[in-house]
C-alpha cells in the first residue's frame, strides 16, 4: 500500500523516491483514494501543474483501492489508538493503514505518524 509520503518522494525524483521506484517495480501494489486526495490538496496548496500527470503515473504503477464502508468502519479505531501516544495523527493516515490491513498489505512510507505500527516498510 503506498501512501502519499512515497508517491511525493517518487515524483520528486529523490533518494527515497528511487527506492520506491525499486519497490513499485519489484511487487504488487495499490494506492487508497485518500492518498489521490492528499496529492490533489497538496499540488493545490504549492501551485503544482503536474496533478492529472501524476495521478495517471499512479494507476499505471498501482491499483486505485477505493475507501468502502468496511475500510470506514476499520480507519476510525486505527486513529483513535494512535492518538494515545500521537496526538496529530490524522484520520487519513488512519485510512491508509486500514486499507492496508483490509487486503493484508504493508504500507510503503516514511511519514513518521506510521514509525513502529506493525505491517509499515519504513523508508528513508
């Protein structure tokens, strides 16, 4: 499951984004809707013109995991546990890790809300 932290990474074209590269080229993996969003707000927020570019890369690399009421239901528990020791952990990262689980995945990333959960390849 890669997460927004990495597809950032790749497209900047980083050390870390080459090593998703590498895992992306090696397995299978898909990517939740909320990380689509994540990338939409965050071109929007720095005026990046890539978006359509970047998402298409994204199918292409990845299959699209849409957000369903299980997923929903699962995402929730995920944040509020999380919170307990990382009080800014957000409920997408929440949805991310759901997803994953719902389909026995890993989650590809290096954003620091996942450091020590179970089930996350840790990059950098």
């Amino acid at each position: 499951m890669v997460d927004s932290f990495a597809w950032v990474e790749y497209f900047r074209g980083s050390r870390v984004g080459r090593e998703v590269d590498r895992l992306l080229a090696s397995r299978r993996c898909a990517t939740p809707t909320i990380v689509l969003a994540e990338l939409s707000d965050k071109y929007a927020r720095e005026g990046t013109p890539s978006l359509k570019l970047d998402l298409d890369e994204i199918e292409n690399r990845s299959a699209i995991i849409p957000l369903d009421r299980s997923i929903a239901e699962a995402a929730g528990p995920v944040k509020a546990e999380e919170r307990r020791t990382k009080p800014d952990f957000p409920l997408s990262d929440g949805i991310v890790y759901a997803t994953a689980k719902a389909l026995g995945a890993d989650v590809l990333t290096g954003d620091p809300h996942f450091r020590r959960m179970r089930g996350v390849v840790f990059l950098g």
